[in-house]
C-alpha cells in the first residue's frame, strides 16, 4: 500500500515542489494585485505574472525543447563524458538553472552543482553530458589569462577535477543519444556538433512560443502597434522636445557605469542600463541580445516600473522644480500637416538606420507602422496594428517572459540588485529630463515647463499623463498633455537608439 502511495505521489507533481516555486507563488499574486486591483500596466503584468506562474509548476509538454543536435559551447577538449551512443536520457520534471560556464560560480557552488547532478545521475534523470575545457582561458577584466586552481567534485559515479574556466554540456530535452559521441581528450570547435539526440516529442508549445523573443520577433512587433497608436505631431510642431527625450536617457547611461562597478559585466549592465528609458520592448529586445541569462529580472522591472511611473515619478518632479516653474503655461503647438508627418517617419527611419543600424528592427516596424496611421489610405491595416497584431502579441511576449522566472533563476542577490538598479536607472532617467528642461528655460525666451522633461522617459502615455496631471495640481487650467507627448515619443526614439549604441559597441552573444 505505502509502495502504491509513492507511486501515487510520483506521478503527480507534488514531489517536486520546494521552497522556492512556492516563494514565488507570492511573487505572482503581488504582481497579479498590482495589475487586477491597482491597475498598473495590467495588459502586460497578468500575463508576465500567468507566466511565471507556469515557470514554478511541474509542468509537462508546456517548456520542454525537442531532441536535436548537441553543440559544443566552446573551442577546446572534451576532458569528461557521461554520455554513449544508445544512452537514454531523462531530465527532471522541474530543470533547474544549468549554468554552461562554471566561470559564474563560486568553488562551493561548483561542488553542490556536480553534487546535485551526481545525485540526478544515480536516480536516472541527469542530463550533464560533457565537460569541455577551453583552448584560451577567459581573461580577467585586467586582460590577463586566468588562474584558477582544480576544484575535485564528484561525476559519473567517480571524481574529476574541474576549473572554474570549464563549459558544461547539458541535454536539452529527454530522449536517446543517436549520434557517436567524441573521445576523452577529442578536440571539439565553438558550434560543432558533438552528439546528437532523438524523442518522438516535438518540443512544448512554449518552447515554439518563446522563439518569437528568442529570434527577436516580438519586440518589433510590438514597436509596430506603438508606432500606429503614437502621433507624433507635438514633436513634429515643437523639435525641441527632442533634446529632452535625448536628456532622459541619461539614467541608462549612469546605471550602465553603476553596474559595471558593481560587478557585472558590460553586456550585463548594458541590458540592465536600458531599464531606465522605461521601454519594455526595447529591454527584453537588448537582454535578449547582450544577457539573455538576466531577461525575466530586467523585464519585470522595466514593465514593473512603467506600471508604477504615477508613483516613482511625482516626488522627483516636484524635488526639481519649484511652483512658478511647475505653473508655466506653454504656446499652444501649430497644426502639423499629414505631408510633415509622413516625411518625419521616412526621415527618422532613414537617419536612424544610418546612424545605428542594429537598431533597424526597432526603428523600421515604429515608423512602418506610424505611416500606415498618418497616410490614411491603410485604415485596416492600421486598425490589425493598433488591435489584433499587438494584443495577440502582448499576450505571447509576456507570458513567454515571465516563463522564464523560474524561482532558482530569479530568487538570487544578483535580481534584487537588478530591481535597485532599475529604479536609479528610472529615477535619473526622469531627473535628467527635468533638468534638461530647466537648462534650455535660461537660453529661450519661449519657456518650457519643465514637468514634461520626466516625459522623456519612453512610458507611452503614461508619463506623458503625469507630467499632465501633476501640472493641473499647479494650476489647474494648465493643460500640459499634448506638449508632454513630444518629449513622450522623442523618448521612444530615444531609448531605441540607446539599446542600437550598446549592440554596436559590445556585439550579442
């Protein structure tokens, strides 16, 4: 009976459960609470929350990636192997985080890795299959080759010595090696196949979902229903506002430097810099790109802290202006013709391009979709932009997001530390743009209200709203929003071409 019981248990999936999946359980109902009963950026929180909800689930057929070619991560030698050709082999319900190399551990957590998956080995569920030590040490930040002592730790019923500048091979789905697999001591190339694997399981239905943040799909896409939601007419009568959506991308750049003093590489605290022009699309685009290991933590607090513009915003605007300057009233702005607004969205994909161009998928899919809107011959198409296109997407991009929130990914220091970080990034993002404001009143007899600087951050209406609603609290006849909209959507731009500057500078993975 007790057998049967355990069988029982088995089969389900409360025996995988632990501390962390249930931690971040409350992780999902925070979220969920923001977005049902504050109404925070619900479109986009529900379905990042929904997704990781998933991600701490035993779930089966949802995440899991089909049998395929196994790859070399690295050029070196193949120094330890589980794995034989016939072998069968069958991940855990629940896969952990599986770091492919061991340069981001300490000793103590390499020994507990190689410990655990010793474990996993003997219950006939462990999925390492090689370890490769590369031809050229990874250097230190200083350029110097590394020296890093052995650390022995246990493997394949036996010990091996490994370093900390060692690649791990892991099985990415369960199935049978069909393939020859390579010699103790063979020399493998970055990329080559080593193995190969086979399943009748063609892959989880977010595995294929995913792919669209994967191979950068969705972000553009999405920049296409912004583009066909977004009048750009307030910059277009009034190009100044164009230094203030500039100005607000300064919190990018100083949390950039922020990160890499703390310790992060420079592809990691690019990714964590972009948090502060408050785009979504645009984080998950350059995490993808520079830190894919670091996307669900750099997404949920880009969207989190758009959700929470109504917040974070008003006690700096109100730090860095005073009431007179707060009471402004700005000229009404002129009339922009649809000739002018069709020729700014073909003169910005151009220059833009021209001056960044791994920024094209961005740039290209904002304006293409803003000219559909001002042309007026594309009204359908204009309306599956601003409807279907982007809502079916929004969906797909958040949960693809947030199924990547597994608890043992996300409940570490190095995500509080990216939260702190993105809300610096934010809160000088939006200083930035105030000052700014402030800058240009001393040179032009035409002043600005310096309010609509912190809507230079690229949170489309939103910030815009609270630059706004704060100016009414002045004077509450002073109607501020179509003059925030200029340095709203110079801000799109703006962060766009920040996330184009970091991928050219550092290149992706």
């Amino acid at each position: 009976m007790l057998e049967q019981l355990q069988q029982l248990v088995h089969l389900t999936g409360f025996g995988v459960l632990e501390w962390r999946m249930v931690v971040m359980w409350v992780v999902v109902l925070v979220l969920l609470w923001l977005a049902v009963y504050k109404g925070f950026e619900p479109l986009l929180l529900i379905p990042i929350a929904f997704g990781a909800l998933l991600a701490n689930l035993p779930t089966e057929n949802l995440v899991e990636k089909p049998a395929g070619p196994v790859r070399s991560p690295v050029t070196g030698t193949v120094f330890a192997a589980m794995a034989s050709k016939g072998d069968v082999i069958t991940i855990e319900r629940v896969p952990h985080e599986r770091p492919d190399h061991l340069i981001r551990l300490k000793p103590d957590e390499i020994r507990d890795l190689f410990a655990n998956e010793a474990r996993h080995f003997a219950e006939g569920n462990g999925s390492l299959l090689f370890v490769v030590h590369p031809d050229k040490p990874t250097p230190t930040d200083d350029g110097k080759p590394r020296d890093d002592e052995a650390i022995t730790v246990p493997y394949a019923g036996g010990e091996i010595q490994v370093t900390p500048d060692d690649y791990l091979v892991w099985a990415a789905s369960s199935g049978r090696i069909v393939a020859d697999v390579p010699a103790i001591g063979s020399m493998v190339i970055d990329g080559q196949q080593i193995t190969e694997m086979n399943s009748t399981h063609a892959g989880g239905f977010y595995h294929w979902i995913s792919l669209g943040v994967i191979l950068e799909i969705f972000p553009p896409i999405i920049f296409l229903g912004v583009g066909a939601l977004t009048d750009f007419g307030p910059l277009i009568a009034n190009p100044r506002m164009l230094l203030l959506g500039a100005a607000a991308q300064l919190g990018v750049f100083v949390t950039f430097l922020g990160a890499i003093a703390l310790g992060f590489s420079s592809h990691a605290a690019a990714a964590i810099g972009i948090i502060g022009g408050a785009d979504g699309p645009t984080s998950i685009f350059l995490s993808n790109a520079l830190a894919p290991e670091l996307m669900a933590p750099i997404a949920v607090a880009a969207y989190s802290y758009m959700a929470l513009v109504p917040v974070i915003q008003p006690p700096i605007m109100n730090l860095l202006t005073t009431k007179e300057e707060r009471k402004i009233r700005m000229k009404s702005l002129r009339k922009v013709s649809r000739l002018e607004k069709l020729i700014f969205a073909l003169a910005v994909t151009i220059l833009c391009i021209l001056l960044v161009p791994p920024v094209a998928p961005l740039i290209a899919m904002l304006m293409l979709g803003n000219f559909l809107r001002e042309c007026g011959v594309t009204e359908r198409l204009t309306k599956a932009a601003q409807n279907e296109i982007i809502n079916i997407v929004t969906i797909f991009l958040g949960t693809s997001v947030g199924i990547t929130m597994q608890g043992d990914r996300f409940l570490r220091m190095e995500t509080m530390m990216i939260i702190v970080l993105g809300v610096i990034a934010f809160g000088v993002s939006t200083a930035g743009g105030l000052l700014m404001a402030r800058v240009m009143n001393l040179f032009s007899k035409n002043k600005i209200n310096p309010l609509i600087g912190s809507a230079g951050v690229s949170a489309v209406p939103m910030a815009a709203r609270v630059s706004h609603t704060e100016g009414l609290k002045a004077d509450p006849h002073n109607y501020l929003l179509m003059h925030a909209m200029g340095p709203n959507v110079a801000g799109v731009i703006g962060t766009a071409l920040a996330a184009g500057y970091f991928l050219a500078l550092l290149g992706g993975h």
